[in-house]
C-alpha cells in the first residue's frame, strides 16, 4: 500500500525540515560565539603573578640517611684508632617526620606566542623558599646496641623553570612547572651514644650540604587567589659532617627528596610604566 500526501502535508513537512535545519545551524553559530567569548575570557585572566606558597612536607623514606658519612668515619676510626666516631656504627634513617615550608615568587607569562587563547608558557622564579623537616635516626654501640637521635635539617632554594598553564573558564587556572633548584643546607642535632646503662654527655651534630642537579616538579590548581597544589622535589646532594666525638669532617651524598603538598596565594603583579616624570 503506497501512502499518498497531499499537496498540504508536503509543505507541512518541508517547513518542518527546514526549521530543524536552520535550528541546527543557529545552534552552531551560538556554540562558536561562546566559544570565542570563552577563549577571551580566559585569556584575559593569564597575567603575571606573585605567589606566596605554604608547605607540608612529606619526605622520603630514606630522607637525611647518613649511612654513607657514617660508614666513612667508622673505616677512618678503625684505620686510625685516635680519630674517628669513636666506635659508633652506621646510622640509618628510621622515621621521617613531616617538615614545613615556605615559598615566595613570581610567574612571568610570554607574550605572542601561538598558543591557543586560553593557554600560556612563562617562566615560575621563586627567590625565597626555606623547608625545615625532623628526621630520627639510629645508631649502634660497640655492644650491638642501638639508640636514637634525631637531626633537623634547613633547606634553601633558588628556583627558576618553566611554567605551563591552562585556563578551561575564567578565575580557574591549570599550572605544571619544572624548576631548577639548586640547594643549600644545614642539619643540626645531638645523640647520647653511650650505652644505656652508662651515663654521658650527649654528643653534637653538626652538617652543611649542597646539591647543584636538584630539581622541582609541580601541579597546582588557581582558583582566583586561591592556589592548591604539590610538588616532588628531587636530585642529589652533598653533605660535610661532623660530631663533636670526631676530629674529622667527613663528606657523603645524603638523600632529601620529598614530596610537598601546597596551600598558597596569588596576587596580580603591579608592572611598573617606565616613562617621563
């Protein structure tokens, strides 16, 4: 059976067809249009910025082990028996406590580049970070024994790298960053290596380290001058340590990664007009 329209029901439903068609079509151009509004929007909001981060910092398991500076003073002190730690075994680190930090910069975004309207590259210097983590250790005396102490390290950094950035809607930006961070530092710390049954002044410690091939990676998340986020901080390092039981300085590679989570604030840099006065 072969169903027949009318003259009627054929215009009828060519209108129809013609009004989902246009209905489409300006469907299309409303996406375009916010779309391109999105993009300015966006990019309006990629300017430069001051940071101001805080940090809690989470070290790695083997953060501030001075086996390696230990294993050096115990060889010198059975070579030579008047130097040395006094027979004093290998210390390992134990317990890594959670550290603190602080962290003041700024992001300079490149202008002209190709990139999409709501993306940008720059460059994230930070000029004033310091870190503080409580690290325990343990050692061993002549008799097998072991005993605790515990040691402080302070961290400096100049950071300068790369920054990415992506803004998907205004007030909200994506960053990833990698950072050169060449690193200067210091641990501080005391231990009672006598015997448990023996009473003795506690001995002092004392270091001071660098690391030129450190390095710093991070994610943040911007939300107006709201900034969350973490890092891993990683590389080598070396330290120059002394106890005031030994007569030598000994130097060892001692491991400081962590890993930083990141609470902070970002401002709008003022720039300054060079002009006449």
């Amino acid at each position: 059976m072969i169903l027949k329209l009318t003259d009627k029901q054929k215009v009828v439903i060519l209108y129809s067809l013609n009004t989902k068609k246009q209905m489409m079509k300006n469907l299309w151009i409303l996406c375009a249009v916010f779309g391109l509004f999105w993009s300015q929007s966006s990019n309006a909001q990629l300017v430069n910025k001051t940071n101001l981060r805080f940090s809690v910092v989470s070290p790695s398991s083997s953060f501030g082990s001075l086996s390696g500076f230990n294993r050096k003073a115990l060889a010198d002190g059975i070579e030579n028996p008047d130097k040395g730690d006094g027979g004093v075994r290998p210390f390992e680190s134990f317990d890594s406590r959670t550290g603190f930090g602080i962290d003041l910069g700024n992001i300079f975004y490149i202008r002209n580049t190709t990139l999409p309207e709501n993306m940008g590259v720059g460059i994230d210097a930070s000029f004033l970070n310091f870190n503080w983590v409580r690290v325990n250790n343990r050692g061993m005396h002549n008799d097998a024994s072991e005993f605790e102490f515990t040691n402080h390290f302070l961290t400096y950094q100049l950071r300068v790298g790369a920054i990415y950035t992506y803004s998907p809607v205004p007030d909200i930006h994506l960053d990833y960053v990698f950072r050169w961070a060449p690193t200067g530092a210091a641990l501080i710390g005391s231990y009672n290596d006598n015997p448990p049954d023996v009473d003795g002044a506690k001995d002092r410690h004392l270091g001071f380290g660098y690391g030129l091939r450190r390095f710093n990676t991070g994610l943040y998340v911007r939300y107006n001058v709201l900034t969350l986020g973490f890092e891993w901080d990683f590389g080598g390092s070396t330290f120059s340590t002394r106890s005031s039981d030994m007569s030598s300085w000994y130097s060892s590679d001692v491991p400081l990664n962590s890993l930083r989570f990141i609470f902070g604030f970002n401002f709008v840099r003022q720039e300054r007009v060079v002009g006449r006065r």
